[in-house]
C-alpha cells in the first residue's frame, strides 16, 4: 500500500504551519515596535517581513505542470526528482526568510525629548491597519493548514479502518 500521498500532504501542512507561525511573529514584533523611538545611537527600527528565499530552487506549480505536459516517458519524471526540501535538509527554515525593510517616518512633536531642531521625530514605518490585516491573512491561512492536517490525519485513520 502507497501512502507517500500523505505524507506529503502533512510535510506541506507543516511548511506552511512553519512559514505563517514565522510571518506572525513578525508582525507581531513590528507592532510591538511600532511607537518606538530611536535607540542612543540614533537607530530606527525597520520593519520585518516574511519573503520567499530567493536563493532555492523552487519549482512551483506552472513549471511543474508545464514539464509534466512535455514529457513522453513516464520514467523522466520520479517522484525523488520532486522530492521535498525537507527530506534533504531536514528542517523548513530555509524557504522563507525575514528580511527588515528600510524606511522610517517622521512625526511632529517639538515638546518631545528626541525631536530634531525642526521638532520631527523619527519613527518606524509601521502601518498598524496593514500589520492587523497580515496578521489575520496570517492567522487564518495557519488555521486552514490546521486543518489540513486534521483532514489528512481523519483520512489516515479512515484508511487503517478498511
């Protein structure tokens, strides 16, 4: 009995239970950072987001499907051709990665002690509205592959049943 379907279902589950537990935290870093002033030396904090890592092979679905409609010998193409970067690496952390954003924006308040002559502060660029709405796209796709997995797990069981 082949049941390397599910496997491969839960090692996505788990990608994308890793990549958006990574997104959360943040977005939950930048808005904890978000009325935060410069450090001593005059540092702003930059804001963090979650990017795919450019650096590894991807092979996405279009040119997946785009091979796959090319090829004219079922052994071109093997299931350890495609196999999961875990398998090889052992661990997710290397998809996506956090990468800071630079920018900052500037707030008067001449009363304030780290005003500049002008009376602007410097501040994060950090947008609250758009940090909440990451966070619950975030939160939401987290949920979905929750549930995933439960579904995956409910069909494994189902399948031992038979």
């Amino acid at each position: 009995m082949k049941v390397k379907g599910i496997f491969s279902a839960l090692r996505t589950s788990v990608s994308g239970l890793s990549t958006e537990m990574k997104k959360m935290n943040a977005i939950s870093e930048n808005i904890a950072n978000a009325s935060r002033t410069p450090d001593k030396t005059g540092k702003v904090y930059k804001r963090k987001i979650v990017v795919e890592n450019p650096v590894r092979n991807k092979t996405n679905f279009s040119n997946r499907l785009k091979s796959s409609l090319r090829r004219n010998n079922k052994v071109h193409f093997t299931e350890s051709r495609y196999s999961d970067r875990a398998n090889k690496k052992g661990s997710y952390e290397d998809h996506y990665k956090i990468v800071e954003l630079d920018g900052e924006k500037l707030i008067y308040d001449p009363r304030h002690p780290m005003a500049d002559d002008d009376g602007y502060i410097r501040m994060p660029n950090v947008n609250m509205v758009e940090e909440m709405v990451d966070m619950i796209t975030a939160s939401r796709a987290y949920e979905a592959n929750v549930n995933v997995m439960t579904a995956v797990k409910n069909m494994a069981k189902k399948a031992m049943d038979i």
